[in-house]
C-alpha cells in the first residue's frame, strides 16, 4: 500500500513538471504561431515571395 502512495507522490511530481514547462513555453511565446506551419506545407520554396531589397531599386 505505502508503493501506491510513493507512485502516487512521484506522478504527481511529474505532471507538476510538466505543468510548469508548458506554462514557461506559452509565456516565451512557442504557441504563438499556429497558422503557418499549416499552410507551409502547401508552398514550394520558389513559390515563397521574396523580399525584396529597396537599396537595389534606387
């Protein structure tokens, strides 16, 4: 009985963890961005618009 309860104390620890990382990654920002990765696929790298440079144009 006494192993249920260190299983018990152990997950719980563990679920704290991983608690505390998904809630430092929300706030540094890792979710920000949902929609282009899903598009991204859709696209070739030469159908990307490039940025142009407005030095060359003048």
């Amino acid at each position: 009985m006494s192993a249920l309860f260190i299983l018990i104390g152990i997950s719980l620890i563990i679920a704290m963890g991983f608690l505390v990382a998904f809630l430092l990654s929300v706030k540094n920002g890792q979710f920000d961005d949902d929609y282009t990765p899903s598009v991204r696929i859709l696209f070739e790298d030469n159908d990307l618009p490039k940025k142009e440079n407005k030095s060359k144009n003048k």
